[in-house]
C-alpha cells in the first residue's frame, strides 16, 4: 500500500490543497520525490503533521487546528477522512475508513461516547492491518533536538518493533481503567542513535536483503528450474570456475569491514582444487566441474546480497565525504559507523555541528529506507545548512537510498533544495 493523494479544506478556515503522491510500481528501484512549498502560514509543516497523525491515528492535531474535512488516499482507492463540526466550536471529529465511521471527543483522545470503545478497536485493528506496510518517518526541529540527547536505553527500544510502536504508544484512544502500564512505555518516542540504526540496518539487510532492496535478478532456485525445464545445461570450464571463484573471494573481502559475513568457503584450498582437476580432465568434461558450477552459482546468488548492502555503504561514505570539511564518516563493524576529525580524534554524535548533525541524520534514515513503503517527511531540510548542501542534499539522499523505493517529502521555503527536481514540486497557495 501507498499514500496516492492528500487533500485538506478549511485550513486555518481559509485554505485548501490538495498534492499528489507519486505511486511506484512493483519494479521500480528509484526514490520518489515531493518537495512542497510556500509562503510562510500557508500549511506546510502543519500538512507534514498531519500525515504523521492520520498514519498514526493520532488525532490531537486535528483537534488543536481549524479545518473542515481532511482526506488521505492510498493506491487501493480506500480513503481515511477527517470531518470537523466547527459550529460554533468543535464538538467531534468524524474519522472513517473502510466503510466505519466513528466519532471522536473534540478535546481528548479517545471517543465520543464510551459505548463506541469496541467499534473504535475494530476500526483500529482494520486500518493497521491494511497499513502495516507502510513506515512514516516524521523529521522536524523537535526530533533533531530528541535525535541529539543522550540514549541510554536503546537496546530498550531497539527490541519494541515499529509495528508494536504504532499499536502501543501512538494511538488516539482511552487506555483501560484498570490497565497496567506498559514497562516499556518510556521507550516509545525515544529515538535510536544513528550509530545504532545503521548497525541494525546491516544486521537486518543480512538476513532478509529483498526488505530493503529492489532487484530483478532472481532468486537461485527458480533460476536452476528455468535451466531445467528449458534443457539448457551450462558448459563449466576450469578458467571460468576460476575467475568466478574469485571475484566471490575479492568482493567478500571489500565487504568484511562492515561486518558482512561471507559464506564458509576456503579460497585457497578451492584455488588447489581447480588446479588439480585442469590437470586430469578436459575442459567441461568432467563431472566434478558440474558440482562446482552449481557450488559457485549458490556462492554468487549469496555474494550479490551482500555486494547490494556492501554498495549502499559505500554510498553512504562518499556522499558524506562530499559534504563535510575535516571529518570523515566510516562505516564500523562494531559500532555502526564512526566520525574522526582530521588529527584522528573519534567524535560522538551529539559533537557535531547542527548543520552536520541534521544532515547525518537525513542520510542515515536514507541509508537504512526499505525497499518499498517508507515515507520520510522532512521539515526545513535546509535547516542550518550552507547554500552549497542545500543545493546537493535532495540529490545525495535519492542516491543514498539506492535500489529502494521510498517516498521522500520535503517542505522547503529554499528554492535551491528543489533546484535537482523542478518537476517534483507543488506550490501550496
């Protein structure tokens, strides 16, 4: 599922847009972008909001800013709309998708009348179900200044899902009189540390590569069973057995550092073994070559999932690298990355520059997007940033987010940031 369409009416009681999302298809490996902008007042950062509370079902927004209806569109054409009974105040708000409405108390979360709990529960469960594919992450001046303190429980945090985060903690309902508190509660709104986040993202990559990255090469198995149905069986020789063997051996090695575990092979006894068989027997007439073709063919399929994760990384150095003067940022094994100054002293996060620490941020949440469903909404990307960034760091983060499909949203007052993509923008007036 994906946001295709947002549309608000009397906002502020004067104002109306409406903006398009672009929606990917299945093969698509490139970001898509949305830069909105505006004068100030006229809705930006309150529309960034409110996709961040309708994904949530967090309606406090809603409650606090005049408007009448508010609608947001997936690409399965179902709606969750917003009506607002404003005469001559507030007295509910009207929430519906999927064919239940409910109503919601103008002042609190939670709803209208108590007798609604079990259908407010119904409407949530069914909305999370068809949205759980979907990942919104909200980035504004607030969550830089939460981004920079110090964490201290982040194991805490880093074991609670982003699904569970949504169920548990960010939901616009009444908790049960009697309810016990959740022990892991206080964790919900903290963020990870960036270090943290991009160590998880390797951990993860590793174990399911196709959740962050679009590919069109198949899979192994169905590739040796269109071999076989087609009854095209591969020639193997001693010199291409070789060659392949070590291309595997030289990018296992590149990618060792960031923690990339390879297969359990041994290069130099398999090196010998090639030797040994070009020695007694002819080129492709053995047996032995065809159970090693099929061996490096298994080999490859694994290598590949780690050159994709191997060359996101590296994206990620040299776009940093282009950016900051007098420090460099190297991906670790052990503690997800690392900052040095040019004397080689190791720098904290929270060391940083703002302007250095906001586009670390930007990029890192680029660095880890899944391959399709994540929506990064940025506020004020320029924010403390030189001309010279704001006119590179749209680009920097499509690059960076490389083979995935995210849905980048900016809401910019800086031309220069939407210089790279004037197809991209919408004016709101």
């Amino acid at each position: 599922m994906q946001l295709k369409h947002f549309t608000i009416g009397g906002l502020f009681n004067r104002l109306s847009h409406d903006i398009d999302f672009p929606v990917a298809n299945e093969e698509g490996t490139d970001p898509s972008v949305v830069i909105v902008y505006g004068r100030n007042g006229i809705g930006k950062t309150t529309i960034l909001r409110m996709l961040d509370g309708l994904l949530r079902l967090d309606f406090n927004i809603f409650r606090q800013i005049p408007l009448s209806y508010c609608s947001l569109e997936f690409d399965t054409s179902q709606r969750l709309e917003i009506r607002c009974d404003r005469k001559p105040k507030l007295s509910h708000l009207e929430v519906s998708f999927d064919g239940i409405t409910v109503f919601l108390h103008p002042e609190r979360a939670g709803t209208l009348v108590e007798e609604d709990l079990a259908k407010v529960e119904l409407f949530r469960q069914r909305f999370f179900k068809q949205t759980e594919t979907i990942t919104y992450e909200f980035i504004d001046t607030e969550r830089l200044e939460l981004q920079r303190l110090d964490d201290e429980s982040e194991e805490g945090w880093a074991s609670i899902t982003a699904s569970e985060r949504m169920v548990r903690g960010r939901i616009d309902r009444v908790p049960a009189r009697n309810a016990q508190p959740n022990p892991k509660a206080r964790f919900l709104e903290q963020p990870q540390s960036l270090a943290t986040r991009v160590r998880r993202f390797i951990r993860d990559a590793q174990v399911n590569y196709r959740l962050f990255f679009a590919t069109n090469e198949p899979e192994l198995f169905p590739r040796i069973v269109e071999r076989l149905l087609s009854a095209q069986q591969p020639n193997y020789d001693i010199k291409n057995l070789t060659d392949r063997f070590e291309k595997i051996h030289i990018r296992d090695k590149m990618n060792l550092r960031f923690g990339l575990e390879p297969d359990r092979w041994d290069y130099e006894e398999m090196m010998n073994l090639l030797n040994t068989l070009s020695h007694r027997t002819q080129e492709g007439g053995d047996q032995a070559l065809t159970v090693l073709g099929a061996y490096v063919e298994q080999l490859e399929s694994r290598c590949a999932q780690r050159v994709l994760v191997g060359d996101r990384l590296r994206t990620f150095e040299r776009l940093i690298g282009d950016f900051f003067a007098g420090k460099t940022v190297s991906i670790g094994q052990s503690r997800g990355f690392h900052v040095k100054s040019e004397s080689g002293y190791r720098l904290d996060e929270s060391q940083l520059s703002s302007g250095e620490f906001h586009l670390l941020l930007l990029m890192v949440a680029a660095l880890v997007t899944k391959r399709r469903g994540t929506v990064i909404a940025i506020d004020e990307p320029e924010m403390s940033m030189h001309i010279a960034w704001q006119r590179k760091l749209v680009p920097a983060l499509v690059e960076c987010a490389s083979k995935a499909n995210p849905l980048f949203i900016f809401a910019t007052h800086s031309p220069d940031v939407a210089s790279s993509f004037p197809q991209a923008m919408v004016e709101l007036k």
